[in-house]
C-alpha cells in the first residue's frame, strides 16, 4: 500500500499524519523534532512511502 506522510514541523514537536492512496488516515501522532525521534514514530509502518508533504515555514528546511 502507499502511503503519505504529513510532517508539520516546529522547533520542539513535530506533528506526523500518514495518509493511505485512498485518503484513509493512518496514523497521527507528535514526535520529538529529532530525526531519531520522527525515524521511530515512523518505522512501524507498514507499506510503501510515495510521498511527503513538509508545512511551508521558517523551519522545513
């Protein structure tokens, strides 16, 4: 299945929406803005990553 990730980013928490090819929410959840942190909160998904989404700020460099 391919999947969709939403990453909302700000400097302490990072808000993650996965999205299937139909729409169907996933999972939502925070993280840690460490890139340790987000690789855990994602990890246990299970399918293909098509494609992410970063919110257009200050911090999605």
């Amino acid at each position: 299945m391919d999947l969709y990730i939403g990453l909302d980013v700000s400097l302490a928490s990072t808000a993650i929406c996965v999205l299937s090819s139909h729409g169907q929410v996933i999972k939502e959840t925070t993280a840690l803005s460490a890139p340790e942190e987000l690789e855990r909160a994602l990890r246990s998904l299970s399918g293909t990553v098509a494609g992410i989404g970063l919110e257009a700020g200050p911090l999605s460099q």
